[in-house]
C-alpha cells in the first residue's frame, strides 16, 4: 500500500496548489495563536466579570460598546500612516502591552474591581480587533480564486486553536492563577506576529500570480481619513449590504441566546449541571466546525458558490425557528444551535470574508473593522432590546421564535444578493487585470470597490460599465 506523504494528505484536504501550501500553513499557524491566546484568555474574563459585579454586567456590555466607538476612529488613524508590514505588529504589540499591564495590576492586586471590569471590557474588545484584523490580513492577500479554496482550511486554524485554549486554561488556571495566563496569551501573539512576517516575506518572493498584493501595496500606507471605514460603509451599497447581512444574523443569535437562557434555566435547576451542559455544547460545536472547515466549506464554495453558501445558515435558521416555535424544548433548542454555531464558524464566517477580497485596500482594513465591530456589537445590543420588547408586549417563547422566521428569510435574501455583487466585481477586477496589466498587483481601484458597486447587478460578457 501506497503510503501518503504529508504534501499528498495536504493536498486531499484541501485544493492547494503548487506555491500556496506555505502561505496557507503560515495563515493557519497565525489564525491557531490568534485564537489560542484569545481562548486562554476568555474564562479569566468571565470570572472578571463576576469579580466586578453580577450585577454591573449591563453596564460592562455598553462600555464594550462605547470602547468600540473610540477604537474605530484611532484604528483609522493607525492605519492611514502606516503600511500593512507595520500596521499589524503594532496592533498586535499594543494589545501585548495591554496584557502586561492587566497582568501586572492583577498580580499585584492594584484597584481590582476597576481592573477587573476594565479586563472584560478590554478582551471583548480586543477579540473582535484581532479577528479582524486577521481576515483584512487575509482578504488581501489571497486572491479571490484562491479564497474560496484556502479560506475554509485557514479558518480551521483558529478552531483548532479554539480547541486548545480552553484545554490549557482548565491544566493551568487551578495551579498558576488567572493572572499568570496572560502572559502565556502575549506569548501566542507575539507567535503571531511571527507568522506576519513570515507571510509577508513569503509574499516578496513569490511569483507575481500567486498572491494578490504584492510587495509594493504591502509597503505603502492605506491612507484616508481616520474616518474613512465609517463613511465609505454608509456610501457603499456593497457594505451596507454586508452591515444588513450581520445584524440580521447577530439578531437571531441573540434571539436563540435569550431562548436558550430561559429553556435552560426552567429545564436544569442546578448550576452545575448547567453549566456542564454549555460546555457539552461547545465541545460539539466546536469539534463539528472542525470537521466543516477541513471536508466541507472549500467543497461548497468550489460547488455552489459564495451566494448559496452564505444562504446556508439562514435556511438553517428559517427550520430551527419553526422548530423551537412548533416545540419549544430543551432538545430541539441544542441541536439548532449546536448546528448554528458550527454553521456560523464554519461556513457563513470563511463565506463571509471572501465578499471582502474585491475591496480596495481602505475597504479591506477600516471598513472592514468598522463593520466587524461596531456595527457587531451594535446588532448586539439592538437585538437584546428587541426580544425583551417582544416579551412585554406579550409574545411567549414560540411567538418569538415565529418572529425570527421572516428575519432569516430577509437574512437568505441579502446572502443571495452579495453573493451576485460580489460574483460581478470579481468579473471587472478580472477584466482590468487583463486590460491593465500594470495594475495586475492592485487588489481593488476606487472605481471597481464597492462604493459603485450597487447590491445585484450583475455583469454581463463584455467590458463591465464602470463610472
């Protein structure tokens, strides 16, 4: 029997081709260290969140918002002045200097109900930038074509990472304390940063047609204004549409969240078994996004396309509605988010992100981040008050869950259609690589981003009308 080389088992995996396998296994390595330090660090989090008060938690989710709104426009200035080999060190090594500070005041137990509550802001914070980040970094520098075929393997990556995390807090954290784990999780960014410039050297010396910026976009700043993410998101139909895409899927998140809560709580009593239940529910979801991202997503993408594929979980979420509304039990509510989860991490998130790729440059880093963010977190919060509103109005479990229904319908709809756009600005970045070839190294120009691009026009064969 023939015995499979790692190269060849690779290459069953995943649709790698000749040059990319480095590239990919580097992105993959960040993403894992990303995601790691951040899962390190998210139970000591939690338990921030208790020290600081049960009760204040309200306030710790609006200050998360807060800090967003201030973030955006500093990340917007950050990354006017600098270029891409600059720009994500310097993020990634403020957020370690963050983690040296929290570590030195919860060593030394200077002011801990402040720094306690100012450490759960902080890490929600800081989790939605990294990621972020993480997939700008991405979307520009994979090609569109070759997105749809690493992108679900590079995601694994960070579920591993999600995997592990967890599993080294639980074997440290009864030993060591919370507060030794932060260095450990400034260890795993640095390790980031060290595949940045792994990346980045790697995109020096390859060959013009394998990765999509080359080495001149990578030197040279964004620029704009400290502004530009918000405004280019509120002028392009492209993005808006992206925005409506995410709220309408983080409001049904939040509608299942807010079930959960209450199905769960009448169904257990005791808080133990609670919680092993929530942990039971990760595992699951976390072990089949695994599974998704490395047999499943690439294949779906390849099969059917960005369109169908980030249809997938709001179809998924227009029956696990009806379920919950026709049987509002604890069984029926674990298997759909069980499902949504890892459809959510596995398939709409790598989807997702491949709508980015044909953005110019500014798109990519700061609308990008704007939307990730703010307009996340803004969905969040919206969402919470939309279920306890329907709740005082007199709506009971099913009636909510019958709500959702027409929301993810609208959600399958806005998938469709960004998957058209999307396929149409991919066909004008083709076309003017062929037709200008000195600009074959631009990912996008202002005239072929998404500020012209309106949601579902769709190219026909001949030169596209761009204005």
């Amino acid at each position: 029997m023939m015995k499979l080389t790692p190269a060849a088992l690779l290459g069953r995996l995943v649709q790698v081709r000749q040059g990319e396998a480095t590239a990919m296994l580097w992105s993959f390595a960040y993403f894992f260290c990303l995601l790691c330090g951040y899962y390190i660090l998210r139970p000591v989090r939690d338990e921030m969140g208790i020290q600081g008060g049960v009760e204040n938690l309200q306030w710790l989710f609006t200050g998360t918002f807060v800090t967003m709104l201030a973030a955006v426009p500093l990340f917007g200035w950050v990354s006017s002045r600098y270029p891409r080999r600059k720009l994500l060190p310097i993020v990634y090594l403020f957020f370690v200097a963050n983690l040296l500070i929290f570590y030195v005041l919860l060593q030394f137990r200077i002011a801990p109900t402040f720094t306690a509550r100012a450490f759960f802001i902080w890490v929600s914070v800081f989790n939605l930038f990294v990621v972020s980040v993480f997939w700008s970094f991405m979307a520009d520098l994979y090609r569109n074509e070759q997105a749809r075929r690493l992108f679900g393997f590079i995601s694994a990556g960070g579920s591993v990472g999600a995997l592990a995390g967890p599993i080294v807090t639980a074997m440290l954290a009864p030993a060591m304390g919370p507060a030794h784990l932060l260095p450990l999780s400034a260890c795993l960014l640095l390790m980031a940063v060290l595949c940045i410039y792994r990346l980045a050297g790697r995109v020096a010396r390859s060959p013009g047609d394998l990765l999509e910026i080359g080495r001149r976009a990578a030197e040279q700043p964004i620029g704009g204004s400290i502004f530009a993410g918000v405004t280019t998101v509120l002028k392009s139909p492209y993005l808006l549409g992206i925005s409506v895409y995410i709220v309408l899927g983080t409001v049904l998140a939040t509608f299942l969240y807010f079930h959960q809560a209450y199905i769960v709580s009448m169904a257990i009593a005791d808080s133990g078994a609670r919680t092993a239940l929530f942990a039971q529910i990760d595992l699951a979801v976390n072990v089949l996004t695994l599974m998704c991202q490395l047999f499943v997503v690439n294949r779906l993408i390849a099969r059917f396309g960005v369109g169908t594929t980030l249809m997938v979980l709001p179809v998924l979420a227009v029956v696990g509605f009806l379920l919950i509304g026709l049987a509002p039990t604890l069984t029926v509510l674990v298997a759909f988010q069980v499902l949504r989860r890892a459809g959510e991490y596995a398939i709409a998130r790598p989807a997702r992100e491949i709508l980015f790729t044909v953005l110019n440059r500014e798109e990519k880093y700061k609308s990008k981040n704007f939307v990730d963010t703010v307009v996340f977190r803004g969905g969040d919060a919206v969402s919470g008050w939309m279920f306890e509103g329907l709740r005082v109005l007199g709506l009971g479990f099913s009636g909510i869950a019958f709500v959702g229904v027409p929301i993810a319908l609208l959600w399958a709809g806005t998938g469709w259609m960004l998957g058209r756009t999307q396929e149409d600005m991919r066909k004008k970045l083709e076309w003017r690589r062929k037709s200008d070839a000195p600009e074959s190294d631009q990912a996008a120009t202002p005239q072929n981003s998404a500020g012209t691009g309106g949601m579902g026009s769709v190219g026909g064969d001949g030169p596209p009308d761009i204005r």
